[in-house]
C-alpha cells in the first residue's frame, strides 16, 4: 500500500488529464469505432509515458545505468532519426488504393488540389495566433486529412507540437461523417446536392494502371522533390497492387505490413503526449486549428466545384468537390450518402472516389512542398 500512495501522490493534475485523453481514445476506438487501429493504441500509449518514473521513457538497469526505454527508443529509431514509420506506411496505403475511378475521370484532378485549401489557411491562422513558422506549418498540415503526412512533416520540420498534432489529425479524420456534412450544408442549397452527375463505366487498361504510379513519380519528383518519399512510397505500393505479379506482396503491404506500421506508430506517437508537452493552451489552440482546417478544405473543394460550373454544361455536384480531402475511403462515402438523402436515386460514389484517391496524391504533394518553402525560407 505504501508503494501505492507514493505513486499516487508522484501523480501531477497534468498527468492526470492524460489518463482521461488516454481513455477517451480509447473509448473512442473501441465505442464508436473511429479509426481504432490507431487510436486506440495512442490512447493506452498516452496512459503508458504518463506514468511515474515509467519505464517505456527511461529505466535504469543494474549495471548499466539509464538506458532508453521502448516508447522512446521506437521514437528515437523510426521517427525522429529516419522517418521510417510515416513513410513504410505509405506502401500499405498505396496498396489499397484503386486509381481506376480517377483514371477514368481525370478532371477529379482539381478536385483533389482544391481540397487542400485548408492547408494554408490553416498556416496563415497559425501564424496569427503566435505559432512560429516551422510550428504553424506542421499545425496546418492537419488539413491534409492524412495521419501519416500530419506526422512526417511535423517531424521533418522539428516541430515541438508532434504529439497534438497526431492527435488532432486522426481524432479528425475519424470525425470526417459529422464534419464534412455541416460543412457542405453551410455553402450549398439542397438543388445542388440533388445535381446528378453521368457516369462512364468503360474499364481502365492495365497498361494504364501500370504506367500512372510510374508516371506520377517522375511528375512529382521533377517539380516537388520533397515530396518523392512520401509519393514515391505511395505510388510504390499501388505499383505493387496494379503490376499482377506480387498477389502475395500486394496482400501482405495491404494488411500485415499497414497493421503493423499502424501499431507501431500508434504507440510510438505516444512519445510526445507526456503531460509537461501535451496540456498546454496550445495543444487547444492546435485542436481548433485542426477543426478550422478540415472545415476549410471541404469549403474549398465546394467552391471549386460551384466555380467550374460556371463554365461547364455538364454540372458537377458541388459535394464532390468535398470529397477532395485524403480521408480515403471516408469522404467519398459521406458524399454518397449524403446525395442519397436529397435524392434516393443518386450515385455519386464513383466520382467522389476519384477525387477522393486524387485528395491523397495531392495531400502527400502539398506536405513535401510545405517542407521545400519553409526549409528554403527559413535557410
């Protein structure tokens, strides 16, 4: 019992904030389902480095001395000194990806750029509020809609906020079927989400899906650099799905390699959620920044929509233009059901897939090319 009542008493009110975050991750994970692979070890990682004296930070050995905990050590190894986590992830998700309903609608392309409005929005309302530039870039990048991107460019660019960050990114990708709707409701009338949009169901050549991961490589690696590692990743997984030769690989980067690199990182990211770190007044203000920044992308992706249909015969249903964010398959899902509901009888789902997939190669894009601007303005 002594032993207990010391520990209790080593407890600060800060710590004890993080055991409630810690378990409502957690309940969140498990209760409402909300990307629980990742969530819910963030949140027993965040009880786990909150601890007294815990040993996953540091412990110290008889005859060897202080030595570097897992968490830590995980941190130390995949994260801060190579990024390797973030960007092995990336295979995985590029396996999973279908690029056929982009393919087939390359226009969806804009859709896709347009989305990452809230991006630099976000940078802008960051630095208004006192962030410096390394910090409000990697809080802005929150409104890329995609987890791994939100950590890497964080890392790269050596923010303080990382733990925050991850947080915010992922609470809010999971919240992606209650934001995105008010959002979309706030700029369109119930006649455009009504608008129905034809559909061309003629099959994308495999040739073709072979070429694209090929092609977008060399793309983006000539005009952003910065982003080859993460769309390079990216691309290589998909290549890995759409070659035909790797069914196993392709199975196994879809699954195994993503669960685990998933776990890993989950737990790992809980390294900048101690207490000193996490429960600050900026940690809130990163929390509303993130909120700001989904909102903004899916706003931006509407206007984009409604603009081009200005000069286009054919209407685009302005709540296709909000699938652009990266939260795949999410986003395009919340569109569909969300044309359901003005419309029982129509389907959206192939186009907002298509700008849903294009979201996730222009969401990799704009973090490299936040890296290059600031790394290049900052010298």
């Amino acid at each position: 019992m002594e032993f207990l009542t010391e520990g209790l008493r080593m407890v600060t009110w800060q710590q004890g904030v993080m055991y409630l975050v810690g378990m409502l991750l957690i309940w969140l994970a498990i209760e409402k389902k909300y990307e629980p692979a990742l969530l819910l070890p963030m949140g027993f990682g965040a009880i786990l480095v909150n601890l007294p004296s815990t040993g996953v930070l540091n412990q110290v050995l008889t005859g060897v001395g202080e030595t570097n905990g897992i968490i830590q050590w995980l941190f130390e190894v995949g994260i801060e000194a190579s990024e390797a986590l973030p960007v092995l992830l990336f295979i995985g998700i590029g396996a999973m990806i279908d690029f056929g309903p982009l393919l087939m609608n390359p226009k969806m392309f804009l859709f896709g750029a347009g989305a990452q409005f809230g991006i630099f929005a976000a940078i802008l309302l960051a630095v208004l509020l006192g962030f410096d530039l390394r910090d409000a870039a990697s809080i802005g990048i929150i409104g890329a809609a995609d987890g791994p991107t939100s950590i890497l460019v964080s890392q790269m660019l050596k923010s303080n906020y990382i733990g925050p960050i991850a947080v915010a990114a992922y609470s809010y990708m999971a919240l992606v079927p209650v934001l995105q709707p008010f959002a979309i409701r706030l700029v369109t009338t119930k006649k455009e989400r009504a608008i129905r949009m034809k559909y061309d169901a003629s099959e994308v050549s495999k040739r073709t899906r072979i070429i694209f991961p090929i092609a977008v490589t060399f793309v983006v690696g000539l005009i952003a650099p910065s982003s080859v590692a993460l769309v390079g990743f990216l691309m290589f997984g998909n290549l890995i799905r759409e070659c035909g030769v790797l069914g196993t690989m392709s199975d196994t980067a879809q699954n195994t390699l993503t669960n685990l690199i998933t776990l890993l990182l989950g737990i790992t990211i809980s390294f900048s959620m101690q207490a000193e770190r996490f429960v600050t007044v900026e940690t809130l203000l990163i929390m509303v920044i993130g909120m700001f920044a989904f909102v903004a992308d899916t706003i931006g992706g509407v206007l984009l929509a409604k603009f081009i249909n200005l000069f286009s015969k054919e209407k685009v249903n302005p709540m296709v233009g909000a699938a652009g964010i990266s939260a795949f398959p999410m986003s395009s899902r919340v569109v569909q059901k969300m044309a359901l509901e003005e419309d029982p009888g129509n389907i959206l789902l192939m186009h907002a897939a298509g700008a849903n997939v294009s979201g996730q190669i222009a969401s990799v894009v704009a973090g490299g090319m936040v890296i290059h601007l600031v790394t290049g303005f900052l010298g």
